[in-house]
C-alpha cells in the first residue's frame, strides 16, 4: 500500500504494517490534533497524529537503511526483524496522545490506574501520553495483531518506545552486539526521526518557516556506531552544521509557534475547566473508553458544558495577553504583577513556558533520558584538518556529540516566556494599576 504524504512524499506500507495501521488504536490518531490550540495562531495547523506516524515509520525506514547500509549483520533474519520493529515503534510512538495531544496531558491519572506491568513504575506519579502508548502495546488487540503479521513483538516494540521496559529475551541481540539502542535512539534521541519529522510537518501547516530544515542530508549522514558491545547511533561529521540548525530550529519553533500566546490561554482556560468541580469529563484510564477520547470527545463535552471555561473556549473569546516578558527563569516572576491585579479586583492567568535546545544534552553534563549521539569523523586521516572548535581536542574517528559542535554551550540557558492574561473588558484597567503604556 502506498500513501501520499505533503511533507515526506510516497509513504510504503508494507504487508504486515498494514493490518496495524488499520488497528482502531492507530486510526485514533485521525482524531488528535499534532498541535492541539496551534489552530487558533495559524488556521491551517489542524494536522493529525495519524499523519504525523506514517511519515516517522517512513523516516524510520530510511535512516535504518541508510545507518546499516554496508552493515554484515550475523544471525539470518536479523536484519528484517530490526528494521521491523524500528518502523513499527515509529508507527506507535505517539498511540497515548490524548485529545489536542499534549494540552491535555496534564489530565491524565496516575500511572498506577492503568496497570503496566511493562513499566519499572513509580506509582505516584501522573501518567504521560508514552505510559498510555505502552499500557495500549500491552493490554490492547493491538499486541496480539502485531505479534500475528510482525517478526517482532509488542513488547519489542514498547522496549524502543520507553527504556523502562524490559525487552525479557535477546530480541536485539545478533552476534556479539546489542542493537536495542541505536534502533531506540533512531525513535528517540537528540537526533529522531519523531523531530525530523514533526519540525517540518508542524512548520509547513503552521506557515511558520523557522522548522525547514535539512532532513534528506541528515538521514544520508546517519551511522551505526558499535561501542563496547553496544550499537549506537552516529552522525557523519560532515552533517554537524545541518545538525546545529536542527536544534536551533526547534528552539525557535517552541519559542514562536508552539508557545504562542494565543494556543497557550486556550490550554489555561481548559485547566480550570477541567479543574471546576462541575466538569464531569476527564481521561479515562479503561483503555476501551480512551479509545473513543479524541479531539471530537473533548469538544462534545465543551460544548454541553455550561461552565464560564468552557463557553470562553466554544466560543472563542478567550482572555487578552496584557503582559509578556522574555529572558533567564530566575530573572522572569510577574508574581508581583498578579498580585497587583488580583488585589485591583481583576482575575490575572499566568502561563509560562520554558524552552531549552535540548532535553537530552546539555554541554559538559551527562544525559539524562539516553546515551549520546555518536559523531563519526569519516574525513579523519584523508584530508589535513584543523581542531573544529579553538579550545576543544582535534577530532577524533568516534567521539560523542557534544564534543563535536559547541551549539548546547552557546544556547546552554534555558529561555522563560511568561505571560499575564486577563479578561478583555479589563485590559484598560488592567494596563493603569500596572502603569503599562496603551
């Protein structure tokens, strides 16, 4: 079967892939928006989860060829089985999203309802969008399609998407290698084809340009790196500038389209609508009724609702920014000015985000989430090179990423955007009691 797709162009699916494509758990996704409020920021941003996971299992496919691509695997079959089960982690990588994907996240129950035992869990904590994906890999129909026409199993699957499952045998074992981390890290990393993906996806619908990056070039300079029995995942020296623009390009789409100040007062009026005591709808941990809660369920329920919230959303007449500032997070408190306002008799909503260029590196620390990318010099001893970076060590055959480019220090603070939000028939006075210019 093949699909056609704006942003990746003809999209392969196989025989196997098919039937769980066609699972009612990946046809949910038709009904999740990938941007959640983005639409009310740029109109044409209604594009789906579905859509979204067919072009990362085509991308996935892509960079397991091209990193494995003069590869000698040692068992037969180990090369389909891999290939395998890194499409099919792609595919269902984002099956727990829950309506208007992550705007909602903050809803979901604790992690203990909905009964992983996949997962090294903690118990009080909120479950997230990837503890519902592995509660659906394992408690789902989904798990017994994917082990009737797939190589791999369910779990196999779920041990790429999270590192708290256990994969329970030598699945990705071959020779003397283990592969599960460069196929994870493939799905998952500081370099996944989720990003290659959703960057340029998110910056096409929006309108939005700062998320055009180089994908093809990227995907041509990936490698498969072994270190110490493990297979990592590289990059071709050649691709770091592309790779810098990478990052810096999903910095600047977090800053300008994501944490837009329109999509972010629409999130906060659903927090208190969710948070009233009246509001009877909420995220169901019965994986059957999660089933049916896509972006149609939240907005059947906001619409019969009656609440001062919900009609704000409905009817698109949400609260008006009044103030916003930009910098350091320890420089950035608009407390005060909230507490002005409150005591001016006027209700504040205070909303910030934080962006960072990486939530897996940052320059002279250890990852926290995953291993690093590994950056490959192929030109080292061909050509006459200089150190890349005054200060840093020449280059070296194999060395991890952030030795590599110097762009986690230049962008190594974290950004805070915080904004105040009030109603609109507020805003003259509003402006007065914090001597704000008109």
């Amino acid at each position: 079967m093949e699909v056609r797709d704006p942003i990746v162009g003809a999209i392969q699916v196989e025989e196997g892939e098919r039937a769980i494509v066609d699972h009612p758990y990946v046809q949910r996704l038709r009904g999740v928006r990938a941007t959640g409020f983005s639409s009310m920021a740029f109109p044409s941003a209604t594009h789906t989860r579905y859509g979204h996971s067919l072009g990362v299992m085509h991308l996935a496919g892509k960079a397991f060829d091209t990193a494995f691509d003069s590869w000698s695997f040692r068992g037969p079959g180990a090369r389909a089985r891999f290939r395998a089960a890194v499409r099919l982690a792609a595919l269902c990588h984002d099956l727990g999203h829950s309506p208007f994907s992550h705007c909602t996240e903050f809803a979901m129950p604790p992690l203990s309802d909905l009964g992983c035992r996949w997962l090294a869990q903690t118990t009080s904590r909120k479950a997230t969008h990837e503890d519902y994906t592995i509660a659906v890999l394992e408690n789902t129909s989904l798990n017994e399609r994917i082990h009737q026409v797939s190589p791999c199993g369910a779990r196999h699957v779920a041990a790429l998407i999270s590192p708290e499952v256990d994969p329970g045998d030598d699945f990705f074992v071959d020779g003397d290698l283990d592969y599960r981390r460069v196929l994870s890290q493939i799905v998952s990393s500081e370099l996944d084809v989720d990003r290659l993906d959703y960057l340029v996806r998110d910056s096409y619908f929006s309108g939005a340009k700062y998320g055009q990056i180089d994908v093809p070039w990227l995907i041509a300079h990936l490698r498969a790196v072994p270190v110490g029995g493990l297979v990592h995942l590289g990059l071709d020296a050649r691709a770091l500038y592309a790779f810098d623009d990478f990052l810096i390009a999903r910095h600047h789409m977090f800053l300008m389209v994501y944490f837009h100040h329109k999509s972010v007062i629409y999130e906060e009026l659903l927090r208190r609508w969710v948070a009233d005591p009246q509001t009877e709808w909420a995220l169901s941990a019965d994986l059957e009724r999660y089933l049916w809660q896509d972006d149609l369920d939240l907005l059947s329920a906001l619409r019969a609702s009656d609440s001062p919230w919900a009609r704000r959303i409905v009817e698109r007449r949400p609260y008006r920014r009044l103030l916003e500032v930009h910098g350091d997070p320890s420089q950035v408190d608009l407390s005060g000015e909230a507490a002005a306002l409150t005591e001016a008799g006027i209700d504040p909503i205070v909303a910030g985000a934080t962006g960072r260029l990486s939530r897996y590196e940052a320059y002279g620390q250890k990852r926290k989430r995953a291993p690093s990318i590994m950056v490959v010099d192929t030109l080292a001893g061909k050509v006459r090179r200089q150190p890349e970076l005054p200060g840093m060590p020449a280059p070296e055959p194999v060395r991890p990423l952030n030795r590599a480019t110097r762009v986690f220090e230049r962008y190594a603070e974290a950004q805070r955007v915080a904004r105040i939000f009030v109603p609109p028939q507020d805003i003259p006075r509003a402006r007065k009691v914090l001597g704000l210019s008109a």
